[in-house]
C-alpha cells in the first residue's frame, strides 16, 4: 500500500494527467412487482423485434404497389390534385354561378340541344356494333326532336308516344364491345379520368361531325361555346357525384375506382350483361345521397337455385368502400 502511495505522489509531482480506469455502469435492474418478487416468479424481459427482413413462411414480405390498371398513379394524382384545386376555385364557383344566372328551363334545352347534335355520332357505333335496331331508333329519336323539339331543345322523343329514351354510345364502346381493353387509366387535365382506349375513342367521336359535315362544327364560333357549354351543363349535373367522391378516404382512389366500374358496366351491357344503364343510374343516385332511388338486386349467378316463393326484399346496390389501391353513361367530369 505504501509503495501504491508513493508511486501516486511521484506522478502527481511531475504533473501528469492519472487515467483511473472506470467500470462500465452496471444496468439498472428492471422494476419487479413486488407480487410477482416474492412468489419467485420469473420476469419476461420485452425484446424488440427485428425488422422483417426474411420471408415468412415461405412468401417475402413486399409493399403494396400501384394496380396494374394505373401504372402512372403519381402522375396522374397529381394532375388530379391540381384539378381539384383549380375546381375549387374556379370551375366549381363558375358551373354554380351558370346554375344561379341560367333557369333551369333554359339549361335543360342547352343540355338536350348538345345532346341531341351528338345523336347520329351514337347510331353509327350502333351500326358498327352491329345493332341496326338501336341505331334506327337513335335516328328516329334525332329526326323527332330535330323537328318537334325545336332543333332538339325538347327532348319530345323520351316520352309518349314515341319512347325512345337516349342511350350513351361512342367509339370507345364499340372498341370494348369487339374485346379491346380500356389500357392504362389517366386522369387528365379538361378530361378528367379516361384510359388510353377512351381518348382514342373519343377522338374518332369527336372527327365525326368535323370532317363528315364540315360548318359549324369544326368553326372557332361553335366549338368554344359549345365546349364551355357542356363543360359547365356537366359540371352541374354530376356536382352530387363529385362531393361524394371527394369526400371518401382516398378520393383519388375513388374517382379511378368510379370510373372504370361504370365502365366496364357500360361495356358490359352492350353484350347483355348484368344490369347496365340500370346499374349506373343506381350507383349515381347512391353517391348522390338519393335515399329514394329504387334498389337494384345484382344478377344471380347461372348456378344459383331458384328463387323461394317468399324471397327476401333485393339489398340495395352496395357502394365498395375504396381502398388505397383498388381494383365504369358519362363519368364525373373533370372538374
């Protein structure tokens, strides 16, 4: 002890810096109910899991990617978000001040006059669908409400005695119709949500008139009126649809999720499948909020069994909740 003393007074004399060596501090013990101490019984100690990184049972844990109906997903919310920005401060108030400043009579003869101009566009895809029928009465309801209805600001043809209700048709339709898909879906600017096979579509519809007829249709003077005519006559007419869908969890989801349903229905119909324009009409009124609206039962399956003689009342058309990422009559504008 004495020579430890002697070799510290010799270091400190020479002014040397002493480096004691510090045992690392012991954990502190974890805190034991005293319950659980005096019974002796074991104590788990929580340990943190490792990040997932091997599969499990036998499947690699993977993150939840884009659906194959949208490879350009962030490009095309994107351009929705800036559509809906521009909607809420533009278009909407602008369609809510034609619906303010316009009565109702006159915006329902704007609506069936634009309507009407497009009604031979919809008989040739009839023809080219090979549904010579729908096409005659396409034309005849044309021929009707051109004369009767003034030029076709009264739809006369719907009703009594004629009953020729109209019917939504266009290229598009008639490429799904022979089994082309709808391609990627877009959300585009002025359009608003479409896939690859809509916009070629409705290009061709779009030619028709132009080029078959010629003046007025392909004139500064009748197709800028015209174009802000049916943007805002839409924007009116779906502004229920659009609120629902903005306010859902994923509104962008639910837009694209909107759209290629009704579509694929649309499609669908044509070949005699499922309830069609019936269909639509319910999922609007739903998303509208109609509580009114009749429910329509889905088509039961080839092998279901026959119906009981007392069946239960048909369970309202069931609007999917959206997913982030989900699996299509007109769509809901672009804003």
């Amino acid at each position: 002890m004495g020579a430890v003393l002697h070799a510290v007074a010799l270091v400190w004399a020479s002014g040397q810096p002493i480096d004691i060596p510090v045992a690392p501090p012991e954990p502190a013990p974890l805190a034991v109910p005293a319950a659980e101490a005096a019974a002796g019984t074991p104590v788990p100690v929580p340990v943190a899991a490792p990040a997932p990184t091997q599969p499990v049972d036998g499947q690699a844990i993977t993150v939840t990617a884009r659906p194959k109906s949208d490879p350009a997903q962030a490009v095309n919310q994107a351009s929705f978000e800036l559509v809906q920005q521009v909607d809420n401060k533009l278009v909407g108030p602008a369609a809510e001040t034609y619906k303010k400043l316009v009565p109702k009579p006159a915006r329902a003869g704007l609506h069936n006059f634009i309507r009407n101009i497009g009604e031979p566009v919809v008989a040739l895809n009839f023809l080219l669908q090979l549904k010579p029928g729908k096409a005659g009465e396409t034309l005849g309801r044309f021929a009707i409400n051109s004369t009767l209805g003034l030029g076709g600001l009264i739809d006369v043809a719907k009703g009594k005695p004629f009953n020729l209700p109209h019917r939504h048709n266009g290229f598009a339709n008639t490429l799904g119709f022979y089994g082309v898909g709808p391609g990627p879906y877009l959300y585009l600017p002025g359009i608003g949500s479409t896939s690859l096979r809509d916009v070629v579509g409705g290009a061709v519809d779009g030619l028709v008139l132009p080029m078959g007829i010629g003046a007025p249709f392909n004139k500064p003077y009748y197709t800028i009126p015209n174009g802000t005519i049916r943007s805002l006559d839409r924007r009116v007419e779906f502004d229920c649809q659009i609120k629902a869908l903005q306010a859902a969890d994923d509104p962008y989801a639910a837009t694209r999720a909107y759209y290629l349903k009704k579509r694929q229905a649309e499609i669908d119909a044509l070949h005699g499948r499922g309830p069609g324009p019936q269909l639509l009409e319910q999922c609007r009124n739903q998303l509208s909020g109609d509580t009114k609206a009749e429910p329509v039962a889905a088509p039961a399956p080839a092998s279901a069994p026959a119906a009981s003689p007392d069946p239960a009342p048909a369970a309202p058309l069931p609007v999917e909740p959206v997913q982030a990422n989900p699996s299509a009559a007109p769509t809901p504008p672009s804003p």
